[in-house]
C-alpha cells in the first residue's frame, strides 16, 4: 500500500490522523529551520512540512529533493498556520515523520505548471510530462465525462454501442484512405475507415435499429492546423426515421451534455433551423457563428451602376457588413484589415470601407465615385448608427466573395469582444445541396456523401438538373464550428445506383466498390438517418480550446508524426519483405 | 413518423389503441379468408391480422408480402383469441386497417431463424441478415450492456478512460505489426498497437493514476480458430499500486460484472490464488479449469521402476487422471481416448488406462508388466474408487506431458459434464517466469511483456540464473480461459534497461525502439502496474459461446478476410505510386 489519501481530499476534518501520501514534488521551499514541500498527484496539492528540530535526518533527506521527484511520506495531518484559500487543501499541512524516494527526476525540459515555459514542440515531444499540467489533464477528465454522458443518453434511448471493424476495405470516394498490407493476402490490402457510413447502414440493413459507437476514424489527408490523421467520431445511426426525428433525438443529447457536463443550460426552445442558401446569404457560412448578428447586407441595388466605381460595377455580388462603434478605426487598422482580406488564404483583391460620421453623413474609401445620397442609401441599407464601420467586398463570383466575407466578419466578431468562449449559440443547418462541382474531378461530387438522400419531391431532378437537387442532410453547429452532421439515407438500391451514376461511377465500379451495399439493400433495408459528431471538437468547444490537440493525449503534429514515439519511422527490410513489399526511392 | 410503438412493447392493456408498427415480415399464415403476419423488430414480434371480410383490397395486399419485407402497418390492438405465451407480446395482435410496404426484399439465402439452415460461409457473406437472427443479436446486446457496467464500475473508481493512438510505431517485439504507410513521410510506416502497452505507461509516468480503455488492438499472426487480427481489449493501468491493490480491484470488477451482466454471484469470498508452477503440476495449464476436479497425481513413485514397462522405466514424468464412473468405457471408447491424445495437435506417443474393477481390483492396459500389488498401489494413489478409471501418460519433457494430459482432463470433463457453461469458476494464476526459452530464437523471451517487473527478491538472478527469476505477474482465468493479465511494471530506467539486456537487446537497440519509454521513466515514474481483460472472450463466456466470432459484428475469417466487405482487396496503382511502394510478385 503505497498511500492510504491522496493528496487532494485531506480537509480540516482530518486533522490529527496518521496519513501516506504520494505523488510528486511539486515546489521545495525553505524557510529557516523548515522544508515545505507541494506534493502533487492527479487530485490536488498537499503541502509537507519538515522540521529540522525534530528530526535533522529528515530534513537533511528532504534537502535533496528536486521537482518532480516521485516520494511517499508518511505523516500526521495538522491544522495549517497561515491557510491557503486557493486550493481546497489548503487548511492544512502534514507534519512528515518518515520520507521515502520512490523515484528521483531529472530537471524537467519545461516547467509543469499551468502556464509553461515549454514550447508547442518541445511539449508534444515530452508529452508525458505536459499532462502533468493541471489544466491539460482537466481536457482529458473532460473528454472522460464527455463519453460517459453520451454513453449514458444513448443507453438511455435504446441505442446500442456497436463495434465495427477497423480493418476494411478500401473505397477512396472522399478523402484518402491510409492503407495497410495483408501479409496472409499478399498484394492485397485493408483500409484504415475515414468513417463507418457503410457499416453502421448495413447494421440497420441487419435490424439494430438505433447504434452509435464512440469511434477513431483515419483520414490521410494533407493536415491543416486543427486536422488530425486519426480522429474520433460519436457515430450514430437510426432506423424508421425521418429527419425530424433525427434533429429532435439529437437536439436532446445536445442539450443534456451542455447541462450535464458544461453546466449550461441551453433552454427550452429548440434550436434554429437554417437552410444551407440562407446560411450562405447571410453569413457566407454553412456553419454561421451565431453569437453575434453583423449579417451580411446584399448591396447589388446600392452600389452597382450608380457610380463610376468599375470594380462594383463589374461585380457579380457586393455585400456588406456593419462594425457597431468601428468609425473610429485609425488608417493603419483599416490597412490590417485590407491586408487580411487580401492574404493567400482569403483571397480577396480589396475592402472597400464607409464610416458613419457624428453628423450623420457616410464617407468612404470610394468617395470620388459615389453621390453622397448614394452614400447615404448605402448607410440606410446597412442600418448603420453613429459611429459604425461599414465593410465592403465585392468579386465575379458571389460564393467565394461571400466566402471572404465571412472571415472578415469572424475576425470583426473578434475583435469586438463577441465570440465569448463561454457564450454557445446552436443551430441546424439544413437543405444542403446533393452535389457540388469539382474543379479538380471535372464531375459533380457528393456534398455529404454518395449514401445521402435526395429530398423525395428533388428525385425527378436527378435526371434533368441534379446540380440543384437538395439532400435530406442537416449539420449541427456551434459557434461557428461543425460539431456533427449527418443525412437521412438511401435504403433503396435502384435510387442508390442512380446517384452512383450522377457522381460518374459506372455500373461496374459502383458494383465493385459498393456493391456490398448495394447488394444488402435488396434484402429488405428499412428507411435509415444518423450523423456523426466530432468528438474533438466537440471537447474542444467545452473545454475553450484553440485546438482540438489539447484533448487529445497523443496527437500529431502538422507531418502526421507523433514527435514522442518518433512515428512512422522506417521498419525492417524483413516486415517488408513478408508483405512481398518494396519501397521505391522517390525521384 | 415511421411508427409510433415498437414490435415488443404492446400488451393486453394496449388493446382499443391505435398503433403504427414498422418491421420486418417474419412469417405469412393464410387460414380460411384471415392472413396473419410475424412483424418483427429488434424489440420483439407482433402478430398482424387481416381479414378478407373487412378488406378485401388489403388482404390482397397483404397477399403479396414476402419473408424480410419492410412493412408499416396502422391498425387497432386486438385481444388474442388463442394467445402464444412464448412471446411476451403473445396476448395482442393489431387488425390492421392500413398497410404500406416501404422495401421488398429477394428470398433470403438462409431462413432468419435462431436455428438457421444457413452454414458459416453463407452467413458470414450475409452477416447483415444474420445478425437479424435474435440469438446473434442478443450477444451484441449483451457485449454493449457489459462495456456499459465496465465503464460505470471503473469511472465509479476514479479510473479516467483515456484514448491511446492508433496509429504508433513499429515495435516488434512480440507478435508481428501491421504496419501502415505514410504518404507524407515516404519509405516510413506507422504500425497498429499490439496493445497500448507502453502509452498507457506513459500516461501514468504522465500522472494520471488510474486508466483504462476499451481500445481495439492488432496481431498479424496466423490465425488460429478463435483468433482475429483486430480484436478487443479492457486495458488498465493504476499508479502507486502493489500486485494486491490491482488483484482486489479487478476482483471486485468481476463479481460486479457477473452480478449486473450475468446474474450469477460469485459470492463474497476472494478469488482463488495458484502460483504457476502449482497450477502446471496440478493442471498442466496455466489456465485450469477449475469447474472440476480430476487433479493430476505424479505417478513416478508407483510406476516408475516397479515394474518391466520400459515407456514409463524410461520417463521423466508419469502422471495420471482420476476419471469417476468410466471404467465401463468399451474398448472402442479408449481407443477413441488413444487416438485423441496421439493427434498431432496433442502429441503423446500413447495412453496406458486402468479400471477399478467391481471387485476392487486394478486392471490395467498394462497388467502384464506390472505386479497386483503395484496396480493397488496405483488405485491408491489415484484414489479410484470401484467403478472409476485411470488414464495415464508419460514422457521425457515433463511440461509437455503435463500439457498432453491437460488437454485428455478437457476431454473427460466435457464427457462426464464437467464443464456446465451455466457454472463459472475464477481463479488467480500468480507468479509467473519473467521468461521462456524460444528455440527458434535462441535466446530467452519475456512471457509476458518486457515490461513486467521481476519478485523485487528475484532482482539478484538476473544476473545469475535469469531462466529462474519469477515476475509480479498475474493472470484471470475463468473456466479455463484466460480472460485477463497483466503485471506490476517495471518504473526505473536502470533495471528496464538490465531486462532488455537479458533479452539479448543492444543498448542501442534498445534505445532505438523503446528509447522514449526508458527516458520517460528519467522523470519520475511513479511505481505501476495494469493488466487487460479480452473483451470478446469474456463476453463469449457470459454468452456460452463457442467461438468469440458470434460476439463481434463483423468478424474476419481464418485468412484475416471480411468476406462480406471482401476485404482485403488490391488497391489502385495510383494510391501505391503516391505511397512510393510495390508490390513485389511473390516467386
């Protein structure tokens, strides 16, 4: 028995008794004739006190202490002189009367405390010693209570966890799969799965009538910031549904998992629902961040053809956003924000920029090429005040430059103050397009993915205009970020080899890669929804997080490398050669 | 709105009520002008009727319905006229006044029965009709109601469940990696975890103090019946633990588990405990069955020299089995017996047998070598009684024969109903060898894991005698099945170190594939120790199942293939080139 407490729990209470403890050495102070040291372990701090009267031997062995050195001691529990109101143990203090190293510690790379020293490099490489740090250990009790209330509501609902295999086959429609070789079917390989979209459908084909499971899925995509190659999904699906039925069970989840394990309470009212045109209308977003208005203001009739401004007059869309209290803004943050606008990643050519001034009257950027009254139209449709910023983009091509709004919007929102972590503002968003074109394939492509349901009264469309067929899909969104989304899908075989054709697949291929589903379609498969949700993101979004990585015990880098196992790294010449596999040098 | 209640949940206070039922069609009977249709769901079935006089046009439609249709039925709850008492809705049926068929279905190529007429292949082909079955569904149900009480019990103990990557590097030490190509690191490869082994030994040098994990692990081995490439473990991990501590911890899981899963009581008494080397000379196994008795009782003295028999003149282990009541065995039986233990999974050269005779005698097979006096002696020290029979083997390597007649034990006590699937019985195995002799390798294997620490008293013959140096180790055996182990691990770098050495590891080497563990531990690894539960065995236990494939959804076959998915299968050129690798055409 290596403790009999541990060092979070000991209270005024318990003053008097003989205690174990262990943990690590968190601080080592000296003060006079005494030692104090902070003891730590996963539950709290406790303070040890030796005293150099009482026991010179002692004292002199907790001399040698160091951080994070690992030691048991054994002591009574004593009311503590000046208290410590910060943390609960903070009454009191043990007076050691046996010490024990169980394990010394070299001087750590970085200091374990909440606010480190340590880099984002050299943390990921010392992992182990950056979740000692309070707060990235409380992501991971988080993520812990996170699943274990899903869990507990899906249980609660009839839905049963279902494990599905990790080893699959491969079906590259969609992101990338990260293969691996059969040594037993040599020139054969599995797949890693991005999703299990198959087989949680054939698991309603096989009458489960309401799964989920808590699952990793693989994605061997180029990595943006905030991807991971290996992520994890809350992966549910339902049978004899309809998409009401979906958003409502869902919705109630939602709402229990914010009071559960957010303690907030999200009311009564059920969330907004928004189609996908609308969403991108007025936010330039299929995930609008809701806490906060700022729409856009379409301005084609203000500002198109009624002055000389040429790169108005040739655009397709104009829009606008309103800055409450912006006018202000010196010339240098007008630039910042023509620059952002005009980064790489953004891709705008300009911002265009009107003040409403104290007396009422609007100038702009473009003032040499507008009226005043235009001007003064321009502030009314915006419904700009006093003192308001108005922000203009315009381009040839409405969804991109709708697209470059929303970032600018984002970044409005944060700079005043309106993104607010601990504020959450939910909706559905709805009536996502079927396909959308491919630039890249030259073909339409599945929006969601090639198992979605068109809206029944869109069917016909297929045949004459499929471009604008709309899918029984929704997404759950939450402050502006996709927490899930999901469809109602296609349980019938023929309409399933009809998409199949839409999206260019030949028979023959729909057959060989999809066929398995297909087939199980003609057995009697029942109407069918579900969705998926991001459980990292989701943590994130609870947790406060600017990244997904600090929920996550061991991600990966920006390479895909997990810098503390040093993976992947090269393997043996025999593992390969029993693969009947060859890595050829790249030229 | 598919449906407004489930096909088990209607009784006879339902009856007058309007309900909507959706489903499958389990079965069609026509009697006189009335149809009565099995609707079935996951909850259960209800009986359908239609009555020609009422509705001729339904009826008709009614007519048409096939086995495994997807059908809706409106209609009102009827009280039974000649109720089924087998089936919990068996008081009721609806008579139903609107029907709606929402998908067809071909002729299944198996009857969706519990007793089916459909073989492995055909239903491992179709798993998704199978798994309509309601005995192969009820093990899904069972394996989702025992992760549930896993995770209740273990998070109800502080354990936090902590998701480990999937995607880690190759260490093959142990079973064979599947290993996994990296696209943005060429000519590198991820590997699959055999186990979380070290990363949840990182997570306590982290500071975590008490982990698990219900995680998915990876052997490419060749498979033997019973054994998957992908399968399940209940993996965990405790801080400032002694082999005591992790003992009465799991126990107390266990008789949990079996309470709330089972409903079997394991009573308040503590678990069996057996060192190996008892349970090897008592059992021939590291994993007894202790449902029943038939101990081995070593046999050197009585016939080892007593007699002319050169087999046993000649052994270095002679042992025998008790086996009640079975000295009526025909000659055809022992013979059966002889062959049995001769088959080249088993390995003994021959079986010698005596009978207690009525008359107290001792006859044996091998009478003529041996005097009356010595076969007394014989019946003596096997305690037979009148009416019993010895079985005997003998041989030159003592463990091997203790394993031969291990396997003879099974044998006798499946044929005298020994072994009640009903009847369960837990045992420790403690004590392990730190290591086993490889003759294909030549050198000395860890048994466990390089990991497991050596008896703290055993540290010295590291040096001296490391074939004889017992470890903290510890196994779970339920009904002769290994269900769990694990170990208290090693925490100081210094002896890790010393264990690799014995293990004919470099220094090098060592540092080269375990390096990140060994350095982890240089900063205050706090003394561990963990083990882990196979999760589809136990469940295949509480299921009485044969073979865990009946507790997975979607298992492979003995080739490691998913013949539903037909996977693995050959991938395109193109995601090869991007991988820079070949495949080389096998000679």
């Amino acid at each position: 028995m290596y403790r009999t407490k541990s060092c979070g729990e000991l209270r005024l209470s318990n003053v008097g008794e003989n205690v174990t403890l262990a943990g690590w050495v968190q601080k080592v102070r000296k003060m006079g004739g005494m030692i104090f040291v902070d003891l730590r372990d996963r539950y709290g701090i406790t303070q040890l006190v030796f005293n150099e009267e009482n026991d010179k031997a002692l004292c002199d062995k907790a001399n040698t202490l160091g951080r994070e050195y690992v030691i048991q001691a054994k002591g009574v529990v004593n009311k503590r002189y000046n208290n410590n109101s910060k943390i609960p143990t903070g009454d009191i203090e043990i007076i050691v009367s046996e010490l024990n190293i169980l394990n010394k510690s070299e001087v750590p790379p970085f200091t374990i405390e909440e606010n480190t020293d340590g880099g984002d490099d050299i943390r990921m490489k010392y992992r182990y010693l950056d979740l000692r740090r309070s707060n990235v250990r409380a992501n991971l009790e988080l993520r812990h209570k996170f699943c274990l209330a899903v869990r507990h509501f899906l249980d609660s609902k009839g839905f049963l966890e279902i494990e599905t295999p990790v080893l699959v086959g491969s079906t590259p429609e969609g992101a990338r799969d990260f293969i691996v070789p059969s040594r037993m079917n040599p020139g054969q390989f599995y797949a890693l799965p991005q999703s299990p979209q198959t087989l949680k459908q054939l698991l309603m084909v096989a009458g489960m009538d309401k799964y989920f499971q808590i699952v990793k899925c693989f994605r061997d995509e180029d990595l943006r910031a905030d991807r991971q190659p290996e992520f994890t999904q809350i992966d549910c699906e339902m049978s004899f549904v309809e998409q009401n039925d979906i958003i409502n069970t869902f919705e109630e989840m939602t709402k229990y998992l914010f009071k559960e394990v957010r303690h907030y309470d999200l009311g009564d009212e059920p969330f907004l629902r928004m189609s996908w045109h609308e969403a991108m209308r007025r936010f330039g977003s299929d995930k609008p961040d809701m806490r906060f208005g700022m729409e856009f203001v379409e301005l084609m009739d203000v500002l198109k053809g009624t002055g000389d401004f040429a790169v108005f007059n040739n655009a397709t869309y104009i829009g606008g956003i309103c800055a409450k209290g912006c006018a202000s803004y010196t010339r240098k943050q007008l630039d910042e924000l023509t620059d952002f606008v005009k980064t790489p990643q953004i891709g705008a050519k300009g911002l265009v920029y009107a003040r409403v001034m104290e007396d009422g009257t609007v100038k702009s950027s473009v003032d040499k090429f507008y009226t005043p009254e235009v001007l003064t139209k321009l502030g009314e449709a915006m419904n700009a005040e006093v003192g308001d910023l108005i922000l203009i983009l315009s381009g040839d091509d409405a969804m991109k430059t709708r697209k470059q709004l929303c970032e600018l919007r984002l970044l409005m929102g944060d700079r005043l103050g309106l993104r607010d972590k601990n504020k959450f503002a939910l909706l559905w968003v709805v009536d996502f397009p079927m396909f959308e074109w491919s630039d890249e394939e030259q073909r339409l492509m599945a929006m969601h993915h090639p198992f979605t349901a068109p809206k029944p009264s869109d069917i016909p469309l297929l045949d004459t205009d499929p471009a604008n067929v709309l899918a029984d899909a929704y997404d759950m969104v939450c402050n502006g970020v996709e927490v899930g989304g999901g469809s109602i899908r296609i349980h019938d075989a023929v309409l399933q080899a009809k998409i199949f054709e839409v999206l260019g697949f030949t028979p023959e291929k729909a057959q060989e890669q999809f066929g398995f589903l297909m087939n199980a379609f003609k057995y009697g498969a029942p109407p069918h929804g579900g969705l998926a949700y991001g459980l990292d993101r989701w943590v994130s979004l609870f947790a406060g997080l600017d990244s997904i990585r600090d929920c996550i015990a061991f991600p990966k880098n920006n390479s895909g490398r997990d810098v503390m196992l040093e993976a992947p790294s090269e393997v043996d010449i025999k593992q390969l050669d029993e693969l009947h596999l060859k890595v050829e040098q790249s030229k």
